[in-house]
C-alpha cells in the first residue's frame, strides 16, 4: 500500500458537545483511527508492533479546525505517511464529511519509536522498511 489509507465512520453522540457538534479534542482521536488503520493495511497491526517491543509515542501534534463535525455526520479520514526517519515517522491526515467532502479538519502528527522502557531508539529495519514502502513520494 503506498499513498493515502482512508478510514470512515459516524460521529458518535458521546463525541458531541451540548450544541451536537463534535469537541475540538475527538479530531486527534479520529487521526488515531486513520494511524491505526493505515499501519494495519500496511501489514503490522499497532498491537504486533508493541508486542514486538516497539512503541510509536506522539511527540508532536497539531491541528486546524475548517469546519464543525455533527453528530452522526459521516467522517471520511484520509492518511497519509509523509516522512519516515530513522526514529520518527510523520503522518498527515484530512478529515471530511464523508457524505459533502467538505473539508473539516487537517493534522500532522509526529511520532517518535520507543523501546519498552520508553527511551527514543531507532525504528526496527523491518519496521523502518515497510513504514517507508507504505510513504507518499514527494
């Protein structure tokens, strides 16, 4: 897989504030379903990761709200791994109603790899590898 992974789902009433639109902090939830998602297609579930001693930590993250999610509004998650180093990996995502396009959100996440007493370490080769396979090109 290479490119963009897409994820969808509907806003759930529990993500929705008092007015049924989605709270600002649920965006960085759903760029964990569409991280999730795109490292299981690549053919490594996050679990087998971290069973294999390896854990990706955000390190960063940041955000920019275009347009407010309602509840049971379609969200269409759109990921894309921009950048693999040797101990960090960027993703880039947008978030759209599924059913409009109309775009809602966009992220970037970076991620650094930890062992499992937490200390920064070099990506697995074969991790490094598929991540890298699984990478937009420029």
């Amino acid at each position: 897989m290479t490119g963009t992974h897409v994820s969808e789902f509907r806003v759930r009433y529990a993500e929705t504030d008092q007015m049924g639109v989605a709270y600002h902090a649920e965006y960085l939830v759903w760029c964990e379903v569409g991280r999730t998602d795109f490292i299981r297609a690549l053919g490594l579930p996050y679990a087998e990761l971290e069973r294999r001693g390896t854990a990706l930590a955000v390190a960063e993250a940041s955000i920019r709200y275009h347009a407010p999610a309602r509840y049971d509004d379609l969200i269409r998650v759109e990921t894309q791994l921009s950048e693999v180093r040797s101990r960090a990996i960027t993703f880039e995502y947008l978030i759209r109603n599924g059913e409009t396009g109309t775009r809602l959100a966009t992220a970037r996440t970076l991620l650094v790899s930890l062992d499992p007493s937490g200390k920064p370490v070099a990506l697995p080769p074969d991790v490094r590898t598929l991540m890298a396979r699984g990478a937009s090109s420029p």
